[in-house]
C-alpha cells in the first residue's frame, strides 16, 4: 500500500458506510446480498412519504427490524483501529452514514461521531418530537406516543427526509477542514453526504477512499483501495499512529 498521502497528516476525518459494519454481521444495501438487492420492494417501508400514510408500510418496517443484527451486533477491527487512532492522540472525526452506533461501542467518543443518518437506539415521535431508546416487540407494528398519539418512528433518516442542516454543516466544516478524508466502505451513491468528498476536495484536503466496488468519486481521489476493510484499515490507522 503507498502511503505517501498520509505524509504530514495530524487531522483526519473518517466518512464510513455499510461496508464498515459488514464484518459485523450488519448486512449492507446495495452489495450482492444487500437489503435493497435481495428485496427492492422493501425501499417503500423506508419511504417517509409511504410510512406515514400507510399502516401495513409501518408494519412490514417494524417488522425490518424486528432481530435485526445491528441490535446485537459488535464492532469489529475496523472500528477498533478508529477508535484506537483516537485514543492514540490522533484527531479523529467520525462522520458515518450507519445508524448501529458501533463506533461509540467501540470505544470513539460520542462527541467525534456524527451520525449523519441518525441511530436505530432511539424512536423518535413524528407528532411532539419526543425520544425514547428503541425497543421493537413482537406484534407491535403500528406504535404510537404514548403522550401525542402521535406515530413513532426509529432515529433515522428515511427516503424523502432531508437530512438536519445543522448536522450537515458541521460535517462540511469537518470534512473543509481535516487534511484526510478517509471514506471507508460507502458507496457514495446517497446525497448530500456524498458530496462531502468534493467538500474536502475542494479545501485543498487529500481524499482517500476505501471500498469494494468503484464510486461516483474516485476520480477526484488520491488513492483508491480495494483491499477488504478489516484489514485495509488497521493498517492504515497503524500506519498514521506511527506517522
């Protein structure tokens, strides 16, 4: 692996997706035996529009989750060697587009992560706003408040959300303003996160991405890694620690 682009760098901010998590038992969207590959049908049940509007939409989301394994899923090397770099001393910041909260359980602070598509630990009240930590039962496939009535939904972003823009911001002044981007594992095919690559880019930033499959940006990177995560990662966190 050339690791010439890792010279001089002290800031790095880490953009990781589905592939991250793989390793962990978590299925991914798009790959081979992806969510969305192996039933494209089921992009409806995360469809705010169709969520909202419909009870057997609810249902068949709620179900989704039900024994899903992000609930008990541990974290893997990869998100060791982050979380690892961080306590090191490095400057880390985590911006992930993964909503199973393994980085934090991994042991990187809850403050350096940004969850840029929210977390399956909390439900959130689409009526009073209120949050609750998640807890999916058998049979209930329609859950509302119990202070608005109000219908509930899991912490995340769904098709047709807009992302916080107080969230978004925070990640372009991460990415604008850390000397490495690391992607790790997306597919940088979901807007506006993706874009935060020529966010970096274009703060004179080096970007680096790290991913089975070719992306819409890796022409615009300094280097572009095949290997399998697991190991590609620690390596290159070993290799910015000994920096």
């Amino acid at each position: 692996m050339t690791t010439s682009w890792m010279d001089g760098v002290t800031r790095v901010a880490v953009l990781t997706g589905a592939g991250i998590s793989t390793d962990s038992g978590i299925p991914d969207y798009r790959g081979p035996s992806g969510v969305w590959t192996r039933d494209p049908t089921l992009i409806e049940a995360f469809t705010y529009g169709s969520f909202m509007v419909d009870p057997e939409v609810r249902a068949t989301f709620w179900r989704t989750y039900r024994g899903h394994p992000a609930f008990s899923a541990r974290p893997n090397g990869a998100h060791r060697a982050l979380a690892d770099l961080e306590r090191g001393g490095f400057a880390v910041r985590v911006l992930t587009q993964n909503v199973d909260g393994l980085h934090q359980r991994a042991g990187s602070s809850p403050r350096k992560v940004l969850e840029l598509h929210g977390s399956i630990r909390e439900t959130v009240c689409t009526g009073c706003g209120a949050r609750t930590p998640t807890s999916i039962d058998e049979g209930d496939e329609d859950r509302r408040c119990a202070d608005c009535g109000g219908i509930l939904k899991l912490g995340v972003v769904m098709f047709g959300e807009h992302l916080d823009p107080a969230t978004v911001g925070l990640a372009e002044r991460i990415a604008s303003h850390s000397e490495l981007m690391l992607v790790v594992g997306s597919s940088l095919l979901v807007e506006p996160v993706a874009s935060l690559c020529a966010v970096a880019v274009n703060g004179g930033n080096r970007l680096v991405i790290v991913n089975r499959d070719p992306t819409p940006y890796d022409d615009l990177a300094t280097a572009v890694i095949r290997e399998p995560i697991g190991t590609a990662l620690p390596r290159i966190c070993a290799a910015l620690a000994g920096g």
